[in-house]
C-alpha cells in the first residue's frame, strides 16, 4: 500500500513555477500556523486551525488583507469588517460551523490579553468554518473555547501538519477524507521574488481532477457535491487590500482546477493578506498622513499565477495526506466512515508516463 504523502512526493507537480523550501504557506516569513486535534472516543472528530500574520501583536499591527466570496453558503465572521477596511487585527481562525461562536470568544480573549491592549473594547475576529458534521458530533461543543485559544498559542513557524488534523480533522472532500492542505511558490528574482503560501480546509465535492487528469476509479458518482472550503492565502508582496481582494478570488481558479462542483450549498470563501512591513498598519502609520508604496497592478499577474497553482496544489496535498477516518454522522446520528483517497492507481498511472 502506497504511503500517505505530499504531492510532490508522488511526482506530482502542479503548475510551474518553484515552490518554497517548505512547500508551505510558513515560507511566507514571520507567519505562525498551530493546530488542536480533537480524536476522542467515537464522536469528537474536530478541532481548530489558527493562521497568525507575524508573531507581533496584530491588533496594534494589522495588515492589510482582502475577502473574497464564491458561494456564500457560510458563517465567515468578521467579514464586513474585513471588506469595509481591508485590513486583518486577529489571527485567522479555521473550524467547524457550530464553533463559530466560541471561536469569535477565544479571539476575544486571547486579544485582550496581549500586552498593549489593555485598553481596547473592539476586536474584529476572523473565523471560517466547514461543517464536520459527517465524522463529528458537531452539537457536542467541541472544540472548546479554550482550545481553540491552545491553537492560537500552539502557532509556530516552519512545517505544517497536513491531512486529518487541526480544523481538517472531520472534513470530506469529492467523497473521501479532506482536510487541511498547504503549498507555496516563489516568484522569480526578475518578477519580484516574492513568496506566496496558501493554507486550506477541505470540505465540498464535485469530480476529482489530480493536475488536470481525471481517474474513473476514483469518481464517486454518489458523492454530495455541497460543502464548503475556506482557502487563506499570504504573501510578503507589499499589496493594497484591493489588489489582495484581487488575489483571493484567484484561489478560487486553483479550487475550479481540482474539479469543484461550486455546488448552491457550498461555502467557498478566501482571504488574502500581506505581511509585507512597508504596508503593515502600525499605530504610527495609520496616524500619519503619508503614502504608502504598494505594488502596482501592472506587476500582479505573476502573483495571480502563484495563487492559482498554491491552491490547487494545497488541495490536493489535504486529500492525499487524509487518512481514513471513523466517526459520527450527526445528522443521520449513527457511525460512520469516510476512506482516504486511493493513492495507488495515481501511482501506477504515473509509473506509466
């Protein structure tokens, strides 16, 4: 049986332009990813995925960020906020649909405690969600406020779990287990040599496409083609949050590549950021009535290009690093089991090439 692994470990290479030495959205510098699993029992099958920009205070150094919405079946809170000023002051949390609430509480609290916050009374928390309900029992109140304030201090940089873990650990993608996915590319020194990583947590269907390729015996007829997929993408390019607007619908090319349903019930959302400094919101900076030097739109293309391949290739690296899961089907209320995705005959096709 052919291990669980990365894409790019099956020969498999998405796009074309180079990818970071992590292949993560963490080569993105100074960004910070923890995870809380939660596999307990028969039911608990959930968990939450925290995204900090820098491991500064982001409430007093936010950074501008853009939203993007290609179905709206979801409870992305702090959205308005997020469009209205094109700017992030929270981590980015991902979980499940009926953690949306805790998750908002945990931002809160985590926020307020941060040093030099000591006299602020508004907080815009960023969280987005899929419904685990398939594996989870997602009415049991998991995961808990303060474990999701576990996964904001968990956050660190370098490699990043991948598969059934985090805010993946329940989710189902085209059929089989989903999960949470990531990648990133590097522009040439000509192009800017900036690098952009894209993190996701896949839960929605359609027919699989693995690098354009469909594979007959791993299309699931029956599959449900609803679902959601939150996609976050970062990048060190020194972007306006309308060009990061921008940006974050074209994540949404790299969803359509890997055969998407974009279904009437499917929540697919991206938010895009920059931690570039020279664009950072500082206290100074946003007192000061001066410039500030963003990249034109002339130079944005090869980013786009970026987002597009990072995407779909973080997809498929959440579906080929998912395992196979037991677990609890809330609605139906009984078992059940969703199978990770055969690698195998993507393998022999391969070996056949």
């Amino acid at each position: 049986m052919t291990k669980r692994s990365r894409v790019r470990d099956l020969s498999i290479s998405p796009g074309h332009l180079p990818v970071g030495p992590l292949n993560a959205i963490t080569d993105v510098a100074g960004l910070q990813v923890g995870h809380v699993t939660l596999h307990e029992g028969d039911r608990v099958r959930t968990g939450a995925t925290a995204i900090r920009p820098h491991g500064g205070n982001l409430f007093q150094d936010k950074v501008p960020a853009g939203l993007a919405v290609l179905n709206g079946y979801g409870k992305l809170a702090g959205a308005t906020q997020l469009m209205e000023l094109g700017e992030l002051e929270t981590p980015i949390i991902l979980t499940n649909t009926l953690a949306v609430g805790r998750a908002i509480e945990a931002v809160n609290r985590w926020t307020l405690a941060q040093p030099g916050n000591e006299a602020v009374t508004s907080v815009n928390a960023v969280i987005g969600e899929t419904n685990d309900g398939r594996l989870n029992d997602i009415r049991g109140g998991y995961p808990t406020v303060e474990q999701i304030m576990e996964a904001i201090d968990k956050a660190s940089d370098g490699s990043v779990a991948e598969g059934s873990v985090g805010a993946g650990t329940g989710t189902v993608a085209f059929g089989f287990k989903g999960g949470i996915g990531t990648s990133s590319r590097r522009l040439p020194g000509k192009q800017g040599g900036y690098t952009l990583g894209v993190l996701v947590q896949s839960n929605y269907g359609g027919d699989l496409r693995i690098d354009g390729r469909r594979y007959a015996e791993l299309t699931k007829i029956e599959a449900d083609t609803d679902g959601s997929i939150m996609i976050v993408l970062a990048t060190d390019a020194p972007l306006s949050d309308r060009n990061l607007r921008r940006l974050a619908e074209r994540g949404f090319a790299g969803l359509a590549r890997t055969g998407s349903a974009l279904s009437n019930g499917s929540g697919d959302y991206a938010i895009a950021f920059s931690t570039a400094e020279t664009v950072r919101r500082s206290p100074a900076r946003r007192a000061a009535a001066t410039e500030v030097a963003d990249l034109s739109n002339d130079r944005i293309s090869p980013l786009f290009q970026a987002a597009i391949e990072a995407t779909e290739e973080a997809i498929l690296n959440s579906l080929f690093l998912a395992e196979t899961t037991d677990g609890y089907d809330a609605a139906r209320r009984k078992a059940s089991r969703i199978e990770a995705l055969p690698l195998e005959p993507i393998v022999r096709a391969v070996d056949k090439e």
